[in-house]
C-alpha cells in the first residue's frame, strides 16, 4: 500500500487551503492513499486538476466535521467530552484527519471494510483500526462507544442487511451514547419511480469499483421506515430525531440515543453557505472582476459577507446585493434571490501565481470555499465557463426568438385560415345577397309591369266609362224628349187604360 505525499509546504494552494480550513495547520495530516475511492472521484469530476481535486475532497471531510461537531456540541457539550468515538464505514480518512484534531487519537476507532483502508488510517493518522466485514452477523466487536458516525453506509444497503447492520451499530452503543447515520431520502429518487408500500427502495448501483452492486448499491428510504426500524432494534425505547439534508445538504441525518438529557428542540443546526463564482477576469485596467452568488438556507439566515483573500490576507469584501432568480430556482426558494454579488481587486494586489481564496460567510459563522487556487487558474476556468455561458445565454436566446417567431407565425397563419373561412362566408353570403337583390329586381320589374298593365286597363275603363256616362247622358236627355212629346203622353195614356181593364204588359 502506498500513498500519495502532498506536501504542503510545497504546495502554496493547499498550504493556504489548510491555513484556513485546519484547526491546528501546522499538524494537519494532508497524504492520500493512492487507493482513496472519494479522492479518485474527486479528480475525475475535475479533469484530472490535482489541487482543485485536493481541495474538493478537503472541503467534504470539513464540512462532515462541522456537521458532527454541532451534535457532539449539543449531546456532550464539546469533543472533549467524547471518550469514545468510532467512525463506521470510513473510507481513508477524509473526515479522520479533521477529527483527530478535535479529539486525540487513541479516543478514535475506525472501520471499513476495506482492509487497506483501515490500515492506512491507523498508520497514518494513528488512530484503532477495525476491519468490518460483508455479513453483519460477522461483525464481532467486544467494546461500546460513546459515539458513532456511519456516514453514507445506510444509503448504500438493501434492505436484507439494513436492519441487521443498524441492530449492530445500536447494540455498539454505551447507555449515555449517540448514533448518528446518513440515507437518501425518498425524495431524491428518480421522479419516475414509484417507492414501495415496504418505504424502502435499493438499487444495484453504486460509485464503488469494487464492491458486489447487489450488497453495496444505492438505497431511499421514507422517514417511517427509518423510525420504525429504530423502533424495532431498540425495543422501543430508543429517541430517534432526522436532520433534514443534515449531511452536505444531501443526504439526511438521524440521531439515535438511548438517554435524551436535552431535548431535539434545543439543537440549533445550521446548514452552511453556498456559492458559487461564475466569472473571473481580468479587464482592460487589468484589474481583476469577480461575480457569482451566495445564499444561506437557514431559517432566518442571511450572508453576512463575501470574502476575497489572495495567499491568506484578506484584500476585499463585499455582500449579495442583486437578485439571481436562476439561483432562487435552483433552490426552489425565495431565500435564495438576492444572493448576487461582484467585486474588483486593484491590479496591484493580486498577480496571476497567487493563491485566491473566496468564501461566503453566513450570520451562524458557517463558512463555504468556493474556490481556492492561483489566480491563473481560476481565471483561465471561469473565463472559459464565463465565454460558454454567454455563447449558450445568446443560443438560447436565439431559440427564444425563434420559438416565439414559430409561434407567431402559426398564429398568423391560423389567422389567415380564420380570415380566409370568414372572407370565404361572406363571398357566399354576398353572392347569396345578390341573388336574392337580383330576384327581388325582377319580382319588381314584373310588378312594375303588372302596374303599368293595370294602368293601362285602369285608364281604358276610365274611357270606357266617361264613353258610357256620355251615352247615359244621351239616353237620359233623350227619354225627357220623348216623355214630353205628344205621343209619350198618348202611350202612357193608353198604358194606364189597360191598366184599369186589368190588362197585363207595359
């Protein structure tokens, strides 16, 4: 087995690193074994850049600690009251060599699985070592302690060894002890997948390269499983509290204690900080810009300020003043939206070999590194990723247009059909119109006619009658002639006397 040496002294980034992140810096142990899966992990995610990796995986094992220390805090008062503390599934030593500056190492027992690991640890950091095995009714342990982590292990077991495994730990534990153990929340499996009615959900899947996927895999669990399971392998008789996201603002975390001398409600725990820069660069002054954002998701928390150190003095600081809805977004809160800040450092205060260092600092003390390298190389990335995010904001800017232009179009063309349907409706309603007035036309043409004819007759009867009345007249003038002539009065008298013999005819 061998290890990777970093020196520090050499190293000015990881010097700096320490220098801020390390209780004691001058007995920080910083070595890696060559075989640490995490460290492994970390390079890749960063293409093989060693300090980025290096202070990636620094940062974890910190962050872990802090997270801890405010439990033991709460439960014994300090780690100077620990008398025992064991670190279950523990890797090689990303959180141990943050600890073992808390509490001396002879206080310290760790266990792994991996023999080289527990080796490396207990050479290295000099701390008990104990190697745990596949099976949990293997795991022969003798001795109780007063404190136990298992750090990502329970987010790893199907559901066969989870009980067993938990049974273990608890049994480990001394009257007045705590456990303390991280799962994946239900919530953060694929959305597409349904949980199980059992509130336990494992899958073969795992960044481990040498464990079997199907003992040591990716597990969810609901909160009722957790306390049920606790429940079971304490007898009932066990408190058990969940922290959520308590573990990197990722995985949750659970408290277990036999003795609850202070109530849940009085620990105080805080999330730290986070941020992020998204550009570096230098301008035309070839003074150095600054911009990103940093948020606290604590109830009632806020940043305090931005610091900006180059090789460990503090040269600047500002605090988030701008809203960043992306940044409110990603965090699906409002606490989130005004968390962006920039900043410039004069030209003659930073040079391009220098170590920078950025941080945010929350109201609770919580400290977040979001970068600590030379200048150079921070510029040389956030530039780049400055340049790329700004070509991508114009693509999808573009895509924007084109979308709303598509739409647009559609719209007009649906327009235009709509249009064309209602100037088609009203053609046909106008040809039907002008049928309809050509019709009627000629319904009043004929009726004028009709008229013009009933004039004519009307007129002709007029003549006719005028012609008749004339006659009449004639007739009329001319029977007064003859009833006054002398033969009239003859005939009537004649007329009168056969009238009188009772003669009948006129």
């Amino acid at each position: 087995m061998s290890e990777i040496d970093f020196n520090s002294v050499e190293n000015p980034v990881i010097k700096t690193f320490i220098r801020e992140q390390a209780k004691f810096p001058e007995d920080f142990k910083p070595n890696i074994c060559e075989d640490d899966e995490m460290y492994l992990f970390a390079l890749s995610n960063t293409k093989d850049d060693r300090d980025r990796a290096l202070v990636r995986y620094y940062s974890l094992g910190r962050r872990i600690l802090d997270t801890v220390k405010q439990v033991v805090d709460w439960h014994f008062g300090s780690f100077d009251n620990v008398p025992s503390f064991l670190d279950f599934a523990c890797g090689y030593g990303r959180f141990t060599r943050f600890l073992i500056q808390e509490i001396p190492p002879e206080r310290i027992w760790v266990s792994d699985i991996y023999a080289n690991a527990v080796k490396f640890q207990s050479e290295y950091f000099a701390v008990s070592g104990i190697v745990s095995t596949g099976k949990p009714e293997n795991y022969l342990i003798e001795r109780k302690f007063d404190c136990i982590l298992a750090n990502s292990f329970f987010s790893h077991m199907p559901e066969r060894t989870f009980t067993s495994w938990l049974q273990n730990l608890y049994d480990l534990l001394t009257p007045q002890g705590i456990l303390m153990f991280s799962v994946h929340d239900e919530c953060l499996r694929a959305a597409h997948v349904e949980m199980p009615a059992s509130g336990i959900l494992f899958s073969p899947l795992s960044e481990s390269q040498s464990l079997d996927k199907e003992e040591y895999g990716t597990t969810y669990v609901t909160q009722k499983f957790v306390k049920d399971m606790v429940a079971k392998v304490s007898g009932g008789k066990a408190f058990v509290h969940r922290i959520e996201k308590g573990i990197c603002r990722f995985q949750d975390l659970y408290l277990v204690t036999n003795e609850l001398n202070r109530d849940f409600s009085e620990l105080k725990f805080n999330h730290h900080p986070e941020g992020y820069i998204d550009v570096a660069a230098f301008t035309n002054n070839e003074n150095l810009y600054l911009e990103g954002w940093a948020a606290d998701m604590n109830v009632g928390g806020k940043i305090e300020e931005v610091q900006v150190l180059v090789n460990g003095k503090l040269v600047q600081r500002c605090e988030p003043f701008y809203d960043r809805p992306d940044v409110a977004g990603h965090f699906e809160s409002e606490l989130a939206l005004q968390s962006g800040w920039n900043c410039f450092l004069p030209k003659n205060t930073v040079g391009a070999q220098d170590v920078l260092t950025v941080k945010a600092i929350n109201n609770c003390g919580g400290e977040w590194i979001m970068d600590n390298c030379t200048v150079e190389s921070l510029v040389g990335q956030r530039q780049s990723q400055y340049l790329l995010g700004s070509t991508q904001t114009k693509l999808k800017l573009v895509e924007t247009k084109l979308v709303e232009a598509q739409l647009k179009w559609e719209l007009s063309e649906n327009n235009l059909m709509i249009t064309d349907t209602k100037l088609a409706d009203s053609q046909k309603k106008l040809q039907e119109t002008q049928n309809q007035l050509i019709s009627t036309q000629s319904q009043l043409e004929q009726t004028q006619s009709q008229l013009i004819s009933a004039q004519m007759q009307l007129e002709q009867t007029k003549n006719q009658l005028s012609n008749l009345k004339q006659e009449l007249n004639k007739s009329q003038t001319r029977v007064v002639a003859m009833e006054s002539s002398k033969f009239w009065k003859i005939r009537s008298a004649w007329f009168q006397v056969r009238r009188s013999l009772g003669l009948a005819g006129e």
